[in-house]
C-alpha cells in the first residue's frame, strides 16, 4: 500500500481470551479481550493489557469487561469500544491517509446467523468497510500450515478461552463441524470451585488462570522432566476472611479438570464418528493437529493420543495459529472461497 492509500487491511482474531491483530502477516497487536469503560458515561478508559490489570481491581466509576463468553459476543457496545481501541493500536506507520479497513475475523464455527451477525455489526462500527468473517478451524489449519484445499482429510482441535472447535477439513471446506462452549474458561471455573471446596479458599478469575498457566495438567502422572513446581496460593478463607497460603500440586489441578478434559475427548470422538471413511483414514496417517491456548495444558496431547488411538500433535506456534491462518486469508480474499463476506 503506497502514501496515500485508502484502505487498510488487517487480521483479527477476536478470542474470548485474548484479540490478536495482523497486517501483513506481523502480529501487531496480542492483548487480553477487555475493556475498562466509565460506568456512568461507557466510555472507554483502557483496553487490553491495561484494563486487564485493572480487571476485578476496579473501584464503583469503572466497569471492567470482558465483551466476549463462550467463543461469541455478549456485550455489543464493550466489544465495539474494545475493537476500536485495540485497532487504534496499529501502528498504521506511512499509512497516513488510511481511511478505511478491510478486515477478516475468525469466528467460532458452531456460530448462529445472530452471532456471526454481531461480529460483523461490531467490525463495521468500528470502522470495518469490508469484512470477512473466517471459521476459527478453518483459519487455525491455514496457520499451521496444513493444505486446506488438498482432496485429503486433515482434523484440528482449536481449544480457546470459550469454545473448542473441531474440524475436518477438506477441498477447502469443513466436512465435519463439533463446536462446543468448553475450553480454558471452563477450566478455570473448575480450579475456582476446587480451591473453594477444596481448600476453602476464595480465588479470582486471574488466580485461577495462573494455578491454570503454572501447574495446570491433563494427566496426573507427568514424566519427571516435566513435573511443575508447586504454585503457592494465597487468599482469604471463604469463612473466616483470614489470610491462606496454600501450596497446589499439577496433580491436583488434574483431579479437578478431568471432568471437563473429558468432555473435550467426546466432542472429539463425536465428530470422528461423523467423518466419511476415506477422510477418516486420512486422520489417522496424519494425526489431529491442536491449536489454540488450551493445547499448551501439560500431558493434554499425550492423554487424547492414549484415548482416542490417533496421534495428537500440538501446533509450532498454537497460541497465534488463527491469527495466522487469517493473516494469510486475508492476502487471499479473492482466492478462497470458504471466507464469509
């Protein structure tokens, strides 16, 4: 794009967890999903890093919010400031003339009408004038690295903050679809409530995130290489309101998640049962790619490869793969058919 261009394009992965943002294939932009806004006026005071560390700190003026649940938009007017805000972070550089965006977004791929809707409403309020949306799947297999297009069957497990979805990808296309709101927020509940009745210790969404990131597991004996330090909580006793000082073990973290790793197994078995034979064989030459932040959850590969007798091979780069694969999505607009716009 020369000096006086008048479009700008960028990628966006808009997670329930975190908003990833790319032009020209560079990551420009890797915040949390919040806002900080005024209560009384709803304008915005902060975004991203910045209102993520005043997140559950905020006196009665501010209201801090995470715009998106479960993979999907549950706060219109937060998740349009946010967008605004963490566009403004682009550093447009020599684009001084830049007026108006051409954006790709991924989205969950169990979206209704309504939500994909929403994501559209915000993108364009916030200055979008051309906008495609692209499943997450979809777009985490182009940021992988996978042939999309390629008359083979290729699966990838994408496990965010709010939805996990499950594909089966071929000629360009998803062939089997498994979308469900379970994934790393629901973790993160799970250690609340076990650290609740457990311990009796109150924690907070972002304490529960680092037990999670520190000695969060899938399996309960780990290869000693592997084996976490154990992360010491602290906290008032739900009870008491004293202070606690509690230490956790990856093992425990185990015990208290396993219930929802489960469920991400029978998502994944589900969708094997729909897939046609001959995608199936696929499969199981290639093995399911995971992509997304819950693929970094210790033992997770291991534990899916041991249940489902397929090997599970975690994205170089699983945190950025949909941000990727939209990136490069979007230097194809033309060229794939599969970008809604």
């Amino acid at each position: 794009m020369g000096f006086f261009s008048l479009t700008q394009n960028i990628a966006m992965d808009l997670g329930t967890a975190n908003t990833i943002i790319t032009v020209n294939g560079k990551i420009v932009v890797d915040e949390p999903s919040v806002v900080a806004l005024d209560r009384q006026t709803k304008k915005m005071i902060a975004v991203g890093e910045k209102a993520k560390l005043m997140h559950e700190k905020a006196n009665d003026k501010i209201v801090t919010s995470r715009p998106l649940r479960d993979g999907v938009i549950a706060d219109f007017n937060a998740c349009e400031q946010m967008m605004r805000g963490l566009i403004k972070k682009v550093k447009t550089g020599h684009h001084l003339f830049s007026q108006s965006l051409r954006m790709v977004i991924g989205v969950p791929s169990g979206s209704t009408e309504v939500e994909l809707r929403a994501v559209r409403d915000s993108a364009e309020h916030a200055g979008g004038r051309d906008v495609y949306l692209l499943f997450e799947p979809m777009a985490a297999a182009i940021g992988i690295g996978l042939d999309v297009e390629a008359p083979e069957g290729n699966m990838v497990v994408d496990i965010g903050g709010g939805s996990t979805e499950i594909a089966v990808i071929s000629l360009g296309g998803i062939v089997t679809n498994n979308s469900i709101r379970i994934a790393g927020d629901e973790l993160t509940a799970d250690i609340q409530d076990y650290m609740s009745r457990q311990h009796n210790m109150k924690v907070s969404e972002r304490m529960a995130e680092r037990i999670k990131i520190n000695v969060g597991s899938a399996l309960t004996e780990l290869p000693a290489d592997q084996v976490p330090e154990d992360y010491v909580v602290h906290g008032p006793n739900r009870i008491t309101a004293l202070p606690l000082e509690v230490p956790v073990n990856y093992q425990e973290i185990a015990h208290c998640i396993d219930k929802t790793i489960a469920k991400i197994e029978t998502a994944v078995l589900s969708a094997l049962e729909q897939t046609p034979p001959e995608l199936y064989a696929d499969i199981v030459k290639n093995g399911i790619w995971l992509s997304g932040g819950g693929a970094l959850l210790r033992g997770l590969d291991k534990r899916l490869t041991d249940k489902i007798k397929i090997p599970f091979h975690i994205a170089e780069d699983p945190l950025h793969s949909v941000a990727k694969g939209t990136g490069i999505a979007l230097n194809n607009v033309h060229n794939f058919s599969f970008l809604m716009s």
